[in-house]
C-alpha cells in the first residue's frame, strides 16, 4: 500500500486526480448524511421517499458508466473528469 501511494503521489497527474477524487468523495458523503437528515427532520420527507430519491441519484450512476466511453470520446478525458464533478 506504501508504495502505491508513494507512486501517485509522486505522479504528477495521478497526485492531482487522487487529491481531487479524494475531496469530492469526503465532502460528498457529508453533503448526503446531512442532506439526509435535512430531508428527514425539517423538511418531514417519509423514509421511503428518501430512499427513491437515492435510488434515482444510483440510476443516474448506471446510466453514466454506460454512456462515459461515448461522453469521452466526444469530449476529452480532462472535461469529462471536471463535468462530473459539477
């Protein structure tokens, strides 16, 4: 694991894509527990609906990957990676 991470760390594009990746993971989980709980406690959403809306955003996931190869060939790599982000 060491040297793995010693390797994209020392990448000069990997560090940026790993750093990158990395903080969008972390604040997007702590933008959905608290989302959540903002969707459950003030806005008195019922749990199953919750969990539709979920379902919708993991749908959305599929139906990324299947399309990605087609958006990055159009687009470029770098642009798909940055609008995937927003």
């Amino acid at each position: 694991m060491a040297e793995g991470l010693r390797y994209v760390l020392g990448h000069p594009l990997l560090r940026p894509i790993a750093l990158c990746t990395g903080t969008a993971n972390l604040f997007g989980e702590v933008l959905n527990a608290v989302g959540t709980l903002f969707l459950a406690r003030e806005l008195a959403i019922p749990a199953g609906v919750i969990g539709l809306l979920y379902a919708a955003g993991g749908a959305g996931g599929v139906l990324g990957a299947v399309t990605a190869s087609s958006w990055t060939r159009h687009f470029g790599q770098g642009r798909v990676l940055v609008g995937a982000l927003h």
